[in-house]
C-alpha cells in the first residue's frame, strides 16, 4: 500500500474531510453552502466530501432548512453515534462511569460499589463498572471505543505500576495499562485524577500555565504547564500532600496515603478538626466548612475561614515561586464548600506571601471533574483517529 504524500489528493481530501467534520462538531447541522463557506472549499468539493462522509457513516442527513430564500437546502450533521468513550472515576468505594457518544452528549451512567479491601480484580471491577454504563447507554462493551479510568495515583512510565495509591487494592499490578487494556478489550488510559480535573476546566491545548488545587480526604494539585498537565518523571507531579510545610512537624518516611505535611494542615481530616475548634461541626470536612461559609458574617467564622486560608495561601505561595502559573483553580469537595468566602480569603493570604499574583478562581466545572476530564480526554484521542480515518 501506497503512503500519501502531503499535497496528493488523498491528503487534500482527508484535511477536508477532517475540516468539514470539525465544523459540524463546532455549528451543528449546517447546508452544503454554509459548509462550504466555513472551510472555504468549492461546492463541488463540499459535495463530494458529504457524500463520502455519509458513506463513511460518520454524517447523516437531518431534514432540510426551510423559511429562507431561494431553494430549500438540505441540512447534514454528525452521526454521533458513529463511536463512543467510556470515562471511570475509580475511588477505594466505588467505581463511577460514563459514556459519551462523539458529539460529548453524556448517554449512559453507572457506579459499581466496591467494598472490601482484599483480593480485589482490578479489571473484573473495571469491566462490570464499563459493561454497566455502556447497558445504560443500549451499547455492548464492544460498542465503545475506548476507555479513560482516573484514579487517585500515578501511573510511574517506566515501571508501568501505579503509585501514590496504597489505599486502592488490587491496582498495582505489573504493566497495569497493558493489562487492563487486554483484559478489557479496548484502548485504556489510566490518569492521575487531579490532572483529569485539571483537563476539564477547558485549558487542554489552549495553551497557558495554570494550577489546580484540589483538597477533598486527601490533597492533588496539577500543574498545567503549555496547555499539557505535567506528569513528571515518575508520575508524582502534583502529590503536594507529602511536602514539607511551615508550621507542620517535619514528616519522613511518608508513604502511606495521606501523610505529609501539606496533608496535615489541608487535607480533610485537618480542615474538619480546624472547623470543629471554631464551633462549626458536620459529619466531614465539606459539611463543616460549607457551614463556616454560610456564617461568613459571624466572628467565629471569619476566624475559621481566614486561618484555613492561610494555610492554603502559605502551601500556594511555594508552589507559585517555582512554577508562577497564570491562574490558581481551587477544586475539590473540601475548597467547592469554601465557596466564594473561602477563595476570596486565599487569594488575599496568596498575594501577601507571593511577589507573582496569580488570580485564584473557583472551579467552573459541574459534576463529577474526573469523570468529565476523562470524557474529555477520550473524546479528543477518539475524534483524532474517528476523523482522520475518512480517507484510505
């Protein structure tokens, strides 16, 4: 078989086809002439372009436009159903899945319990937690394309295991993404779920440096360097939890899962005892310092907040001297109940400890984060190849 060569005419018509396919991604159902004027190709070429693609089975007919001058014109759009990405957010809990079809309509969901801290199958759990969405949305796990799973750790690229996830059983098998893949039967990514959040606050391939802080039980931070989140060579980018922090005893030995000192003023379990020596009780850290926000007003919680904020300016103002991001996006359960009380605070205690002054933004995502980076994720890798797959 012959390999194109740029300027051939089968690679003119891929970048057609290609640019046609992303503009009714973008618009949604458009005539040929608009079409044409979008990616600026000839009638002729927009012709011939649709009807391979219908062909192809990748666009369909959708009715005509009428009401307009001049002849009716028929209208074309994205067969969405052409593929399919699963996204699972896996905790020690539970296992939350999703399935979009190619337009990113979210058409199936499903969470498989996990209980249990022994003889766990990693892919047996990932399969049922896969099979359940994929029912949900009247497909068969064949029907899906491939697969993004979060989870509370990090894939080490030259050990193929994951690490930074002690409290996950059953997960840290030899050639972890190999194996889920094989035993799966679809392409697997497996991504630090802090960087999934990261990727659904839309600054994927926009370019740009930014932070993402998330505080929940534990604490994750990823660092979008470019456009690209930074992994790091093992992995642990992001795993603030177990740095030294000011004001924190000095820690060694911190691998088990949720440990350090950052962790220990931050994470959940510190936020809740810091809530509750204010007055503000609740049966976790989110609960607690959703009523601390709500009662900003009050001395109480004012003190509450304003010393939280302090530490998680303190913990901002390092990683802000090395990395000097554009924007800091606070994240999390814990920081999403802080609210707006919460992030004006951190953004104040930031710019008094920081020469840099990045704003601080609270997250604009709703949902599940994980699950919509992971979406997100799949869909950019499926559309690459879905789209450039049109011209042999």
């Amino acid at each position: 078989m012959s390999v194109p060569v740029p300027g051939t005419p089968s690679v003119l018509r891929a970048i057609n086809d290609r640019a046609a396919l992303e503009a009714l991604l973008a618009h949604g159902p458009l005539t040929r002439p608009r079409l044409t004027d979008l990616i600026g190709v000839s009638k002729p070429t927009a012709s011939q372009l649709l009807a391979r693609l219908v062909e192809a089975g990748l666009v369909v007919r959708d009715g005509v436009r009428e009401g307009l001058p001049g002849r009716t014109a028929e209208l074309y759009r994205l067969d969405a159903s052409a593929a399919h990405v699963a996204g699972l957010d896996v905790t020690p809990a539970r296992i939350r899945a999703s399935v979009a079809d190619l337009a990113g309509t979210v058409v199936g969901e499903f969470e498989l319990p996990t209980p249990g801290r022994s003889g766990v199958d990693a892919v047996a759990r990932a399969g049922a937690a896969l099979d359940g969405a994929a029912a949900a949305a009247g497909l068969a796990r064949g029907g899906l394309n491939r697969a993004v799973i979060g989870i509370q750790g990090a894939v080490d690229p030259g050990t193929g295991r994951l690490g930074y996830a002690a409290h996950i059983p059953g997960w840290h098998i030899p050639g972890l993404v190999a194996t889920l893949a094989d035993g799966l039967g679809l392409p697997v990514a497996v991504e630090n779920d802090v960087n999934l959040a990261a990727l659904a606050e839309g600054e994927d391939g926009g370019g740009g440096d930014f932070v993402l802080l998330w505080v929940a039980d534990g604490v994750g931070m990823a660092l979008v360097l470019g456009g690209v989140p930074h992994r790091g060579a093992t992995g642990g980018a992001g795993e603030i939890g177990y740095m030294p922090a000011v004001g924190a005893p000095l820690m060694r030995d911190v691998r088990r899962t949720h440990t350090g000192g950052v962790h220990s003023l931050i994470g959940g379990a510190a936020v809740l005892k810091l809530m509750r020596t204010h007055g503000f009780r609740g049966r976790d850290a989110a609960t607690a310092l959703g009523r601390a926000a709500d009662a900003e007003g009050s001395a109480p919680a004012g003190a509450a907040l304003t010393e939280l904020a302090t530490r998680l300016g303190s913990t901002l103002a390092t990683v802000t001297a090395v990395v000097d991001p554009g924007h800091i996006v606070l994240t999390g359960d814990v920081l999403r109940a802080g609210g707006e009380p919460l992030r004006a605070r951190v953004e104040r205690e930031l710019h008094s400890m920081s020469i840099p002054r990045p704003p601080v933004l609270l997250s604009s995502v709703q949902g599940n984060p994980v699950l919509a980076g992971a979406l997100r994720q799949g869909l950019r890798e499926t559309r690459d190849a879905v789209f450039s797959s049109t011209t042999p």
